[in-house]
C-alpha cells in the first residue's frame, strides 16, 4: 500500500529497482509520462533498467567507500592514541609503521626511518624483530635495557602472514617501563630499611637489659 500510494503521488509509470550484486534494495527509479505524447518504447524501458543496474553499482561503491573511509579514519584514530609505541616492518626488515608513542620513546622521526632498515631503532628492538621475521620467534612482555636511551622497555612481537602462510611482516609494541621500574625500586628500598629498623629495634630491645648490667 506504501508503494501504490507513492506511485500515485509521483504519478510514475514505471518503478526499475536499484539492487546491488548482494541483492539489496537501496532505492528505486520512478519515470512518468513522457512529455511529448507519445508512449515508452520498449528499448527506452531496456535502457532505463541498464540505467537503473549502473547506479545501483555507483551507489553500492559510494557506501562501500564511505565505510572503508570511516573505518580507516578510526583504525587511525586509535594507532594514534594507542597508550603504546608500535612499529612494524616488511618481509624484508624495513619500517613502514611507527606511531606517534613510539616516536616518542625511541627519539627518532617516522618520516626519516620510514624504507629504512629495522637496525635504524635501535640494536636490540632489531634483534627482536630480525628473529620474529627468519626463525617465527615472538616474545611476549619481554624487559630490555634500551640502550640508545638508557631506558627499560617492556616489549611484544607478532608476525603478519599472508594467506598463504609466508611471513609478510613483523609487528612490535612497546612500552617504556623506566618510571614504573624507579617506583618499584624505590618501594623496595623502602621496605628493605622499614626491614633492617625492626631488626635493628629489637635487636636494641634485647641487649638493653644485658647492656644496662
């Protein structure tokens, strides 16, 4: 009822679905009376539903690329605010990712190390890597003395296969553990001298009434 009441308001003659190769309706064509008196030919209505398929095609890339668009857009978002430095390689050891977080921790610039060699971050991140990308070797939360930086990094590597199952490239994550490990340290330097005062409390405590005779 919906659809008749439309066609008799647009006052159409011919109603050609836009469908997609999926089978989904996302709209329709409406033609009416010609102007001039005189009726639609049929190769007129063969040309009005080839029309009709081509947008269909035009629509359905339009919405396909509208939300690969957003989904880039947001995986950027989040690889920009990841709370984490990330950096990846090529099959063949070379950087083409590094985000902003992971600037900052190794010192150095994405757009000067992007195609170069994974050695250009450092000896031991290299090493990591070198070994996730020849052996399949992967770490997971492994400390390292970054010591370009004279920093502690905790740090994970993942390999990216291609569908055949060959290694296509190595991922890393990275964080800087430097504060965390001081405040641990402190804390059990804290907890070391609270140790040795109780012992040096009742050991006074118990060679008092010795001392005193």
């Amino acid at each position: 009822m919906e659809i008749k009441n439309l066609i008799s308001i647009l006052k159409c003659v011919y109603i050609f679905p836009l469908k997609t190769f999926n089978n989904k309706f996302i709209g329709f064509i409406t033609v009416g009376e010609k102007s001039i008196n005189e009726e639609i030919k049929k190769d007129e209505i063969s040309l009005l539903s080839s029309l009709s398929d081509y947008l269909a095609i035009v629509f359905d890339n339009i919405f396909l690329y509208n939300e690969i668009k957003n989904q880039k857009e947001y995986q950027e978002f989040l690889f920009k605010n990841l709370p984490a430095g990330v950096i990846g390689v090529d099959k063949e050891g070379k950087i083409n990712i590094l985000n902003h977080y992971g600037e900052e921790i190794l010192k150095l610039r994405f757009e000067e190390i992007k195609g170069e060699k994974i050695e250009k971050a450092g000896s031991q991140i290299a090493d990591l890597i070198r070994r996730a990308l020849l052996y399949g070797e992967t770490v997971s939360r492994k400390e390292i003395e970054f010591v370009p930086k004279k920093s502690i990094l905790g740090i994970s590597t993942n390999i990216i296969k291609e569908g055949t199952g060959s290694i296509a490239g190595v991922v890393a994550i990275f964080q800087d553990l430097t504060k965390i490990k001081e405040l641990e340290k402190r804390e059990r330097e804290i907890e070391k001298n609270k140790y040795w005062g109780l012992i040096a409390s009742k050991l006074s405590h118990e060679l008092k009434n010795p001392l005193v005779a």
